[in-house]
C-alpha cells in the first residue's frame, strides 16, 4: 500500500510537468496583457521550455547518476514548485521566463529518473501496470490540467493556476519524502537494461524522434484542420479534443496489457494505427466522423506509446535506464519540437489539409525504422559473449526483468 500511494504521487508529478510545460497557451492574452508583452512572446514559453529539456536532459543525467533517487526527485520537484511560485508572482516578462527555464531543467532530468525509480519499487510482476498508471498522470495532463488551469486564470488571474500548480508541488513532496523508499543507486534491478541491446537501442530513438514529430505536425494543426477542412465549430473541436484526450488515457491502460517479451512489436503496431489513423484523417477530412474517429485513434497511439517506450528503455537500454531514459526523452523533445515548427509552417502556407498527409508520411518513415529494427530474443552482444539472457515470461507488461 505504501508503494502504490508513492505512485500516486509520482503518476501526479507526470501530471504536474506536463500541466505546466503547456498552461501559457491556454492563458496567451491575459499573460501578455498584464506583463506588456505580445502573445508571440508568450508563446516562446512553450518553445524555450522544450528546447532546454532537450539540451539539458543528458547533462544532468551524468551529473547526478550517484544521487538516490528519492533525494533527486524530491529535489527536482521542490525546484519546479519554487520555479513555478516565480512565475506566478512574475512583475515581468524574464522573471517569468527565467521561472520557466528553471522549471524545463527540472523537468529534464525528471523524466530521465521517474521510470527506473517507480520500476524499482514493485516486483517484476506488477511493474507493467505501475508504469501505465505513472504515465497515466501525463495522460491527464492535458485532458483535465490544462482546461482547468485556463478556466482558472480566465475567471481570477492568470497567475492563480500557477500558485495551485505550485501548492500541488508540495504536497506531492511531502508524500514522496514521507513515504518513497530511499535506495542506494546500484541496488535495484532496473537501473541497468535487463536486455542490453545498443542497435535496438538507436533504433528505438531515432524510431521515437521521428514519430513524434508526424504526431506534433498533425497536433499542431488540429485546431485549424477541424475547423477549415471538416467544417467543425470552435465549441465542436473543444469537445473533440478531449475525446482525444480520453482515447489517449485508454492506451495508456491498454500498453499496460502487452506482454513483456512483445514490447518492440506493440510498437510497431502502435506507429502502424497512428500512421493509418493521419491518412484517414487526411483522405476523409470532408467527413467530419472520419477526422473526428482519426484524432482520437491517433491521441490514442501517441499516448500507448509513450508507456510501452518507458518499458521497452528499461528492457534494451544499453547501460544505465537512466541514462537511456533520457537519450529516448530528448528523442521525444526534439519530435515535439521538429514537429511543432515543421506544423507552423504548413500553417502559414495556407494548406491545413496537407498537414495530416505529411504527418502520415512522417509516421510511415518512422514505421520503416521500426521494422528494421534487431531481430532475435536475444541481444547480440549477449551471443557474442556467450552469456545467456534472462528469461521472460509471458505475463504483461513488466512482468519479468526484462521491463
């Protein structure tokens, strides 16, 4: 029980970062209203807080690899809780954004750690299911945080949702300082790839960065698309978006159904929906249940990626997890960045409807990567060495070492 009331409070941690990384676009005119500046300068938020998680993941993994986990992540949460007080109480544009920047670096290293430190608190048996309620709170994020956080700062300020997020900050600290087991790095199973595997490794990164980026090129246009190319209303496509939002929830449930061992293939199979789902939502862009059904299948797979990728980087990682973990994280940034700026730019060319057939071709590029990915149960540096790998169950997700 006290493991699975940690959980809780990390899976709202993963809520936390995310609510926070994306709050300034629901809340660009009050934020620029009050601080005199422009809505563009606002949303630069955004962009500069992706683009430091991703020059600081790595870095600071090296840096604290010694630290327990515990300590580290209490840290990283009290600096983004701090950071996020800052920007609430901001008289100006760079307090505010230099409140952003320290939380980006918190949140780089955060999710470089959290999967390896909740694997490390349950047996093989139930880590599966851990991970997918851990993602699950990133899940939520821009279901319930994000809309919720507009409506506050639109009915009392934009800075109220802020200080809530910062009280939320604390509390989720004191639970994991109360209670998280405190371990010595080196002691837990999951802090070296109970599969080691550098090629399936690389190719699980560049397969990552690529679809992400097809993910963020349609993400990025959805607004416009839904309402230029299927005829929706802006009320339609508010409704639409969290629609998607829950089918992403459900694939974080269902990638905690996958069996250890079919790891790789469910994400192939995943890249394949999405692909298939960005082409229908291009081909029956005029029918409007069409695009609708598209967004929701293509939420869905993003999001069961996103679990079965936690899984799989425990499995394949050619080191320490944590250290993979944040090669695959700042593959995931640099796809939400490369493809936010590849959708801005489909959208100042005035050919919103193009935007889903580019985000399939993308999604097809990377399913072509996934494919050619290693084959055999067993990593090649194992037979090379003759050592036997551990063996894996068929159980779900996360059911042997090799998650």
């Amino acid at each position: 029980m006290r493991s699975w009331t940690v959980l809780v409070a990390l899976a709202a941690s993963t809520f936390l970062y995310v609510t926070i990384e994306t709050l300034p676009i629901g809340l660009l005119p009050e934020i620029a209203g009050q601080l005199g500046t422009t809505t563009a300068a606002v949303g630069l938020l955004v962009t500069a807080y992706g683009l430091m998680v991703v020059a600081a993941t790595i870095p600071l993994t090296l840096l604290t690899h010694r630290w327990r986990r515990r300590r580290l992540l209490v840290a990283l949460l009290l600096a983004a809780t701090a950071a996020t007080a800052l920007s609430a109480l901001a008289p100006n544009y760079p307090a505010l954004l230099a409140g952003r920047v320290v939380t980006a670096l918190s949140q780089a290293l955060f999710w470089a750690v959290v999967t390896p430190a909740t694997a490390a608190m349950f047996r093989p048996a139930v880590r599966g299911r851990a991970i997918s309620i851990l993602y699950g709170g990133s899940s939520v994020g821009p279901l319930l945080g994000v809309p919720a956080g507009t409506w506050l700062g639109q009915q009392f300020g934009w800075r109220v949702p802020f200080l809530v997020l910062a009280g939320l900050g604390l509390a989720i600290s004191a639970v994991i300082v109360t209670l998280m087991p405190d371990q010595t790095p080196g002691t837990s199973d999951t802090e070296r790839g109970s599969a080691p595997d550098a090629r399936a490794y690389r190719n699980l990164v560049v397969t990552v960065a690529v679809l992400v980026t097809g993910a963020f090129v349609a993400f990025t246009c959805i607004s416009p698309f839904l309402t230029e190319a299927s005829g929706l209303s802006g009320r339609a496509v508010s409704a639409v978006l969290l629609l998607r939002g829950i089918a992403g929830l459900v694939g974080v449930i269902a990638a905690g159904l996958v069996p250890a061992r079919h790891t790789g293939r469910a994400m192939t199979v995943v890249i394949g929906v999405q692909a298939v789902a960005l082409t229908a939502q291009w081909a029956g862009s005029a029918i409007p249940v069409i695009s609708i059904a598209a967004v929701a299948t293509a939420g869905f797979a993003l999001s069961a990626m996103t679990a079965i990728l936690a899984v799989r980087v425990l499995e394949v990682a050619p080191g320490r997890t944590d250290l993979a973990g944040a090669g695959s994280s700042t593959a995931f940034n640099v796809g939400i960045t490369a493809g936010a700026l590849i959708g801005s730019q489909v959208l100042a060319g005035g050919t919103v409807r193009t935007s889903a057939l580019l985000a399939a071709g993308i999604t097809a590029a990377a399913l072509i990567i996934a494919l050619a990915r290693p084959r055999g149960d067993r990593p090649r540096a194992q037979l090379k060495s003759g050592t036997a790998p551990r063996e894996v169950s068929e159980r779900p997700l996360g059911s042997s070492h090799s998650s």
